[in-house]
C-alpha cells in the first residue's frame, strides 16, 4: 500500500500504524523510494525490531502496550468476578492499561 501512496506523488506528512509491523513495512517501501527521513513513522506494540528500527534512527517513534500490565489485570478481574466482588479499576465496563510513548529519547529502556 505504502508503494502505491509513493508512486501516486500525493505528498505523505506521516505515517501512523496499527501496529509496529506495518510500521516498519511502510519504512521499506519508504527507504526504497529514497525517502527515509522525509516522513515520519510511527508504530504500536514497542516490539523489538521497532525499537532496533528507531536505534538505526529510521522509526520515528512507537507505543508501548504493557503485556505483562494486561495479563495482571485480566488475572486480577477474573479474581475478582470469581469472589463476586467489584473492581475499583473498572470504568464504564472497562479496564484501562496505560499506554507508554517510545520515542528516541527513552527506546532504550525498552530494550531490556
């Protein structure tokens, strides 16, 4: 899709991608048309290869979704329905896991 996009010379301010993934297939089709550095990529899981793609400088940033956050609270509201009493954490029917922003000035605390 990003290829298309490039060849069609409408002009790009930015990417920003579901998920880290398609991140860095947009920066492939990106750098292959000459244009690493001219539009900005962002992704979303803070997965490794995303983080070692913004340690070579080349994605711009990524959002990091907490797993180990999400199991513990998935585990602690199963708990808690299980003992039928109720979750503070809850609202509006939801549990809320912040998300942490990846950017080039704190990537390499992720990279544990």
């Amino acid at each position: 899709i990003m290829e298309n996009w490039l060849a069609s010379g409408q002009e790009i301010d930015g990417v920003a991608s579901n998920n880290d993934e398609m991140a860095l297939g947009a920066l492939q089709a990106i750098k292959a048309a000459g244009k690493l550095g001219k539009i900005p990529v962002g992704g979303t899981d803070g997965s490794h290869d995303a983080l070692e793609s913004m340690e070579k400088g080349e994605l711009n940033n990524t959002v990091f979704q907490n797993p180990v956050g999400q199991g513990d609270e998935a585990v602690n509201a199963a708990y808690l329905m299980v003992k039928k009493q109720p979750n503070p954490k809850v609202v509006d029917g939801k549990i809320w896991i912040p998300y942490e922003k990846v950017t080039k000035e704190n990537y390499k605390q992720y990279m544990k």
